[in-house]
C-alpha cells in the first residue's frame, strides 16, 4: 500500500479507534448504573425496605466505586500491554459470578442492616461491581495511549451518558418489560460484551512504550490542589442526595421522583467535560446569580405549587452540579494524571453521599443539610463581575469597600429585624416581595466578591425559610428525623381543645383531638368509624369472640388502638423506631396510653417479622405501611401475600390501605387476590365533612378465604363494593414489579 493510501486512512482509522473507546465506556457506565438499582430490587423481599438497607448499599456501592478507581490509578504504574493483561484477568476472574444475583443467604429476624447489607452485597455483587466500576478511568488513559497523547476528558462526557442511560432504562424499560430473573440475564450478557469490547481497546493499546507512558512525567498536584478536587465533587455528591431528600420530605412525595436528582447530576458532568465549553462556560456565569435567588426561592417554599417548587429545586442542583464539575475540568490535570485526578473525585463523591445520606440523618433533625450545601456551592463556585462598576467597587484602594461591605450588613440585619418581628406575617406576600427584592438587588451587586456574596446568600437562606426550620428545632419535642423521614408534631388550636398532628414531610399520618378523655380515644383520618378500617374493627368481635387477635403494620400515632376491647389480642409491626417513641413514650399522642397502655410492638421491616410469625396466629391484619406517598413494593406481591395468608386464620381479614396521590393500587392488589384465592372488597370511604372527627377520605380493601367474613363486613355497609381485576394488569410478584401503568394519569 503506497504512503499516500496509508495517509487517506489514518483519518478513518482514527475515528474508528474513538468509536471502539467511545463504545466501551458507554457500556462500562450503563451496567454500572442499571446493575444499582437492580440489585437494590432483588434484595427487596430478604432485606425489606428500610431506608438502612439502602444506606448500607450506597456505602457498598461507594467503597466498591472507589476501590475500582484506585485499582485503575495503581494500573497506571504499569505498562499499557501489562495493564490489559491485568485488567483483562479481573474481569475474566469476576465473570466467575455470573449470572448476577444474591447468594443464596438470608438474614436472621435479629440481623443489622448496616452490618448484614454490606456483606451480602460485597459477596453478591462486589467483584463484578469493582471490575466494572475502573472502566471509566482505565478506558481513557488507554485512549490517550492508544490516540499518542490525546485528550482523553472528553470521553467522561460518554461515560456519564452511559451512567444516565443505564438509570433510566431501569425504572422506564428494565424492571417492566423484564422479571428480575430476565433482568440477570440481560446485565451478565452486558457484562460478556463489555469484555469484548475491553480486549478491542486491547488491541489498540502500543506493543512497545516509552517510559513516559508508564510513569507520569507532569508536576505532582499539591495538597490543596487535591483537597480541591474533592470539595468541588463531594458538594454536587452531596446535593444530589439532599435534594432527593428535600423534595421528597418538604414539598412532594411522588414516586420515582430519586431518578430525576441523580440524573441532572449524571448529565453536569457530560455537560461540564464536552469538547464544546459553550454551555458548560455559560451555566456556570449564571450559576451564582441561580444559587442567590433560587436558594432563596426554595427556602421559603411555594406551598400551593409544590411542583413549581421541586422544579425550582432540581435546576438548582443542575447549576450547581455543572458549575462545580466544570470548575473540576478546568483544574483536570494532564491525562498522565487523570486516574489520580478521577479518584480524588470519587473520593469527594463518597464524602458528599456519607454526609448527605448517614451523617446528616444522625445529626439534624431537619434537612438542614440542604441550606448548608448550597452555601457551600457558594463558596465554591466561580464567580465573575457583572458589571465594571461593580468590579471598581470591591477592588477600589481604601475604605470603599469595607464602606460598601458595612451597608450589606445593616440592610441585611434591618430586613431580618422586620422579619422577626412580624411573626403574623401582617404584611402578608407584598412584605415578601420587597425583602426579596431588597436580597436580590444587594446580591446581584455582590457577585464576584466572595465574602459580601456569601453574607447576602447565608442571610437570604435563613431569612427565607431557615429561622422557621430553627424555631422548631429549638422547640422541644417539636420535631424529629430518622432514616425514614422528618416527623413534624403540631398544635392547631380549636374549640373543645384543638388537634395535634404527626406529618411525616407533606403527609399527615396522624391527629388527636385533645381536651376531654373522650376526644383523645377518637379515631381520626384514616382511620375513622365511617372507613374502611373503622368498620373492619368494630365487625372483629362479631366475627372472632371477644378474644379476636389484631395485627397491625404501621404504628403511626397509634390511632387505631382505640378499637381495642377487653380480652383482644394486639400486636404492632413498626420499622421506625423514632414512631415508636413519638406514640407510646413522648407523651405527645395518647392513643396507646389511654387505649392500649402496654401493646406489643415489634420492631423492623413488617414482611421479615410476619415470615417468622406462627401460623394461624391472627385473625385481622390490618397494612398501612406506606411511608409518605411511597409505596414498599415488597409489601404488595403475590409471596407476601402468602405469608399474611399463612399467619391468618382461614376465615381471618386483611385489611390494606390504599389511598395514593399519585398512584392507583387497585389492580395490584385484585391482581394478588385473584391469584392466591382471596375474596376482595373495596370501602372508598369519604366523609360528609372533614371537620367532623377530623376525619379523612381513604380507600380501604378487605380480603379474605372465607365468603363469610367478607360477607359479615358486607352487612355492616353497603358501601363496601367488589373489587374488579384490571384487564391485562400483571400482577406483582417478588421476581417482577412496576408502577409505570399505575401512575394517575399515565
């Protein structure tokens, strides 16, 4: 072949050699990020829902992340034919626990999650996980030897498109078009592909390398550069996850909603590290000016549009995201560097997910981490002057700017002082307007000065939104945050005595009316006479003697104990321990106190403690384990349907609650019904007026074996309807689950 033949195509095989890199990385990111959320729905039913359970597997997921980019930035040292035959090894050496799953181990009712978790998973997944997990890394230091020192950062813009790809696939196309056993499959076959394209790239790699591509040749980053790189990662890592839990706790509960934060997080570094800066170098101008005025915005919340809000809240996350990720890409070093570079990166990620899912659940008792990242992305992001003006103002020689400076301190502490002490809010939503035109104009003319910028946004945080969350704090016994949420205990004063209510974020799960013995020993909401439950109750006696055995999933505030009678039986199934101590021990709810003064109540995830019930043990069991809006699928599959049938009497009833914002339950459960011989019946019970008992609409279903006892219930209302399977609905089982064709509009 002549020179010039050899000249035409080395622009072909150039681009071909991208292509193959490109490829691999995109499949190395997208099992990544599809096989998360895939195991975390195969140890469903042997682990439950807890949200310590998924704590446990992001501390398994984040130690596995980073060991694979330290595996890849100790690869470095070596040479790059040495580096494939390693790499190659591992990945043959992991393939050994293919088809992906969990070993076949189950936990004692006793087992700790964050004990128990770490260790089923590092035996289930944890090869295959940290063979995967190096391939960003690894891939573009051997495109950069493959290319002759081509820039390799770009190809972290792929990788991050395969992670976004892979998440959404799940929850959208994976989980229902596929059982899990399917899913197991789909990933291995992905994992066996993904060796193939490795050993391609292989083959691209130079047969002899000079000692530059072996040992990094560039300046050594510093300390402080380091420390750097991993405050610009943990806060995005971070963020991502306050912001799931914000929104989630403070404005909406809707499903699905965790893939949204993690995606935009997923999409920053795709748009942070593209060849083409221009978005990436405009989002982040504006970033200070979205962090000032949204920070501020979100703090206050919009109650009557929480949907406004949580948009609000998830482009803030975007701007922060991409603007610290490209401040990451400018201070990128040379790409002998970048493996070192990657798990200084990864390390930051998992500082900012320990803080934001672990510590800060422990420490706060509200999302105050929400506020303090965004003062951090503050404090990190760049900043520009936005006008000349401005830039004279904060450089002037003299006493110019401490003047300057003083004037953002009074303004800001008189605006605070209105605030205070104004407490009606007599000034109404104008009042509101005006500070936050005050802030925004005293913000706009700071940007670009760190420390006046920093004051005006620590000020607009508080002043929005931050001192209300402070008052409660202070107020003891006000509020409380466990792994499962933030409980809220409010007073509403009234005649007779008021009301006090338990809501867990946006949700109300639970009101007493206070005053006389009488008032407090009435069910309310859910829970009323007229509903489901109500009825279910009060028919007990009839239909099992007066020493009726009741269980009962979720404690809440213990509302329906004040339908126990003398001679029952009771027991209560509650995951929270924070519950347990809001309803029996507090004194704030006296439902069990004056109802039930010493109930049984077993601690930890219902499905796992009713498997190691005895048989035959109960006679009504009663479901209302849903945690805000959420749903714990577990809960709702045709095995664990099986396991209330066993604990119940032949003739016994179950009770689940269905009422859902969002999503519709009915076909679920006609679905189980009809599958495990159930008779089901329907209450949708809605009252004549929500002042009276302060009762609440709900949506109840009765099952049962036995036509008797669905008939005795049947008698007691006539509102109590057939429930009707859906026509091609599958039902759930423990091998396959969606909630696509249940949303409410969908």
């Amino acid at each position: 072949m002549s020179d010039n033949s050899l000249g035409a195509h080395r622009p072909l095989m150039a681009r071909w050699c991208r292509t193959m890199f490109v490829a691999t990385i995109l499949t190395g990111s997208f099992l990544l990020f599809l096989v998360q959320p895939m195991v975390a729905r195969m140890a469903l039913p042997r682990l439950g829902g807890a949200p310590a359970v998924w704590n446990s597997a992001m501390l398994v997921y984040q130690a596995l992340l980073l060991a694979g980019y330290a595996y890849a930035h100790w690869l470095g040292r070596v040479r790059p034919r040495a580096q494939a035959a390693i790499h190659l090894g591992v990945l043959i050496v992991a393939a050994l626990w293919l088809p992906i799953g969990l070993v076949a181990m189950a936990p004692s009712a006793e087992a700790q999650p964050a004990l128990w978790v770490p260790w089923l998973l590092g035996l289930s997944i944890g090869p295959l996980f940290f063979a995967v997990s190096a391939q960003a890394p690894l891939i573009q230091r051997w495109f950069s030897d493959a290319s002759g020192g081509g820039d390799p950062y770009a190809l972290y813009a792929a990788s991050n498109l395969g992670s976004f790809a892979g998440l959404i696939a799940y929850p959208l196309l994976v989980e229902p078009l596929m059982a899990v056993h399917g899913q197991s499959l789909l990933w291995s076959g992905g994992y066996v592909l993904l060796i193939v394209l490795v050993l391609a790239c292989a083959t691209r790699l130079p047969k002899t390398a000079a000692v530059d591509h072996v040992a990094a040749t560039s300046a050594p980053p510093g300390a402080r550069r380091i420390a750097h790189w991993i405050a610009l990662a943990l806060v995005p890592s971070g963020m991502m996850l306050a912001t799931s839990t914000y929104i989630t706790t403070d404005i909406v509960a809707m499903p699905l909603l965790w893939v949204i934060p993690l995606g935009l997080y997923l999409l920053s570094f795709s748009v942070a590290f593209a060849n083409d800066r221009w978005l990436a170098d405009l989002l982040t101008r504006i970033a200070p000016i979205t962090i000032l005025l949204f920070g501020g915005i979100i703090m206050g919340g919009v109650n009557e549009r929480p949907f406004f809000s949580a948009g609000i809240a998830l482009l803030l996350l975007f701007m922060i995201s991409v603007a610290l990720h490209t401040a990451l890409y400018r201070k990128r070093p040379a790409p002998d560097r970048l493996t070192g570079f990657y798990l200084a990166m990864s390390a930051g990620g998992a500082l900012g997910g320990v803080f934001a899912a672990l510590v800060a659940p422990v420490v706060f008792d509200w999302t105050y981490e929400y506020p303090l990242l965004i003062l951090a992305a503050g404090a990190l992001v760049p900043q520009l002057y936005l006008f000349g003006q401005v830039r004279r103002l904060w450089t002037a020689e003299g006493p110019t700017k401490w003047i300057s400076l003083a004037a953002i301190i009074i303004v800001m502490a008189v605006v605070a002082g209105l605030r205070i002490t104004d407490p009606s809010r007599a000034f109404g939503e104008s009042r509101q307007g005006v500070d936050f035109l005050v802030i925004a104009t005293l913000g706009l003319a700071a940007i670009g000065a760190r420390v006046p910028y920093m004051i005006v946004l620590a000020g607009a945080l508080i002043l929005f939104g931050g001192y209300r969350s402070l008052e409660l704090s202070i107020e003891s016994g006000a509020r409380v945050r466990s792994y499962f949420g933030v409980y809220t205990v409010r007073d509403e004063p009234g005649p007779n005595g008021g009301t006090r209510e338990l809501d867990h974020g946006t949700t109300v799960h639970g009101i007493q009316l206070r005053g006389s013995p009488t008032r407090e020993r009435t069910p309310t909401t859910y829970y009323a006479v007229g509903s489901g439950v109500g009825q279910a109750m009060l028919a007990a006696p009839a239909l099992y003697g007066p020493g009726a055995r009741i269980g009962v999933v979720g404690l809440g505030t213990g509302t329906l104990s004040c339908y126990a009678r003398p001679g029952q039986r009771w027991r209560f199934y509650e995951i929270d321990p924070a519950i347990v101590r809001i309803a029996r021990d507090t004194g704030q709810f006296t439902y069990l106190s004056r109802c039930q003064p010493n109930p049984e109540i077993r601690l930890g995830d219902a499905r796992i403690a009713l498997a190691h019930d005895a048989a035959d043990s109960l006679d009504l069991l009663a479901l209302d384990a849903f945690s805000s809006d959420s749903v714990p699928m577990h809960l709702m599959t045709r095995e664990a349907f099986a396991t209330y049938g066993r604990v119940l009497a032949r003739d016994g009833l179950l009770l689940v609650h269905i009422s859902n914002r969002f999503i519709d339950l009915e076909p679920v459960i006609a679905a189980a019904a009809r599958e495990g011989g159930w008779i089901a019946v329907e209450m949708k019970y809605r009252p004549p007026s929500l002042l009276v008992d302060r009762a609440s609409a709900s949506d109840w279903v009765a099952l049962s074996r036995e036509p008797r006892a669905i008939a005795a219930l049947r008698a007691t209302d006539l509102d109590w309807r057939p429930l009707r399977p859906r026509k091609g609905f599958t039902g759930w089982t423990d091998d396959y689950s969606t909630i696509l064709p249940l949303l409410n509009g969908f």
